[in-house]
C-alpha cells in the first residue's frame, strides 16, 4: 500500500481519442504496466473516480475491485481476450449446475428447485440443452450446446464486460449463472446464492467457521464489483 498523495480526482474526456481518462491533481492515472487507464464509458471511469476518493490515508488496492479488474484488462486482455472465451467455454462444459446430489434429498430437491430454472432459461434463450447427472463422473455434453452458447458470448464485444464474465464466473462456478446475472435474468444476490448453494447447505448442516464467511463475503464483492464493469461497458 502507498501513501494517498492526490486530492482531487476527476473524469475528463480523452482529447485525442475515444474515451475517458481518470486525473489525480491532473495527472493521468496509469496501470501498474505503465498504460494510460483510459475507459471506454464515463460511467464506468466515474466507479474507478468513486474507489479513488474511498481511499483515505493510504491507497489499499485490495478495496479497489473495480480499479485492478480494469487494470488488469487493459494490461492484460485487451490485445488478445481469446483466452478468456475460451476459458468461459470449458467452465461451460463443467458448469456446476450439470452435477448434482443423489442425497440427502433436502440437498437433492433444494438443487432441482434453484438450479432446474436456470438450465430452462438457457435452453430457451441461447438454445442450448444440457445434460445434468449425479456424482462426480465427467458428463459429456453435446458439441451444439457448446457452440450454441459461444454464439451468445459473441453480444459481449467490450474486453472489459469479458473479463468481468469471466470473475463472474470463475467465483460462482457456474458459466451458466454469470450469463443469467449479466443479462439480468437474476440479481447478483439470487445468483450469488445459487451459485452457494452446496456450500450454504454444508454450513447449516455443520456450521462455517468465520475463514469461509470472509472469504465468501471477498468473493460477493469481486462479483459486485463485475457486474458493475458489466453494466458500465
């Protein structure tokens, strides 16, 4: 963590190109690789303006979600975001929603009942139909599925709502999920949970320790955090 050294912070559009770029007492904010942190939306530059002036003494990153997803796009994804497709498809081919519980039948019916709705949608809105089964043992599904649903992530053409896919669904879990939340087919509280559910009923059969309620709670605002970019982009 370094020193707060800036006072004011403010949004100004990009003289020479597209865009909007982010000042600290006038001087441009550059990513850790030394690129110009320019945005592609003032509302989105306006949530990393909002994190700035959150920072008090020190400037602490770890409360940044927005800022290092954002940095991390343009120093990372932003010439080749092939790779984070292609990550979103295998999640897709293994989407926790596809194996479920043979017992104990609360779990067995609390799973149907949340996660049933999701596979409908998506068999309706993308035209993809999968296959769910119970245990752990690799289900293949069919390659028209897949394709079907790399189709859909063709809407998304930012680099930035990508990446913020991408968080969404490597936290959750679940491909099929974060397509629901992004579009707004579900809140982020009613995917978050869905995406918990296995975990939440552990904790009520046996408790959670306060290590897993931190670590849950970090993981629901990178999510928020996401989903922010996303609906910015």
């Amino acid at each position: 963590m370094s020193k707060r050294f800036y006072k004011k912070v403010v949004v100004v559009p990009d003289e020479y190109e597209n865009g909007f770029l982010i000042l600290l007492d006038g001087k441009s904010v550059m990513t850790p690789a030394q690129r110009l942190l320019k945005l592609p939306t003032e509302a989105m530059a306006n949530l990393v303006v909002n994190e700035f002036c959150l920072q008090r003494e020190v400037i602490n990153l770890t409360l940044m979600p927005i800022t290092r997803l954002i940095n991390s796009v343009i120093d990372s994804v932003f010439n080749d975001f092939q790779p984070i497709v292609e990550d979103i498809l295998r999640f897709t081919a293994t989407d926790m929603l596809f194996y479920r519980a043979d017992s104990p039948h609360e779990l067995v019916v609390r799973q149907n009942e949340h996660w049933d709705p999701i596979l409908d949608w998506v068999r309706k809105e993308i035209g993809a139909s999968f296959i769910t089964g119970s245990g752990i043992v690799h289900i293949e599904q069919s390659f028209e599925s897949l394709l079907a649903v790399s189709l859909y992530l063709r809407r998304f053409t930012s680099p930035f709502a990508l990446a913020a896919l991408h968080i969404m669904t490597t936290l959750t879990g679940s491909a099929l999920i974060t397509l629901c939340m992004a579009v707004g087919e579900i809140d982020i509280v009613n995917g978050w949970q869905m995406s918990c559910l296995d975990e939440n009923w552990t904790a009520e059969q046996w408790g959670e320790d306060d290590e897993a309620v931190a670590r849950r709670n970090f993981h629901e605002n990178e999510i928020r955090a996401a989903m922010a970019i996303l609906d910015s982009s």
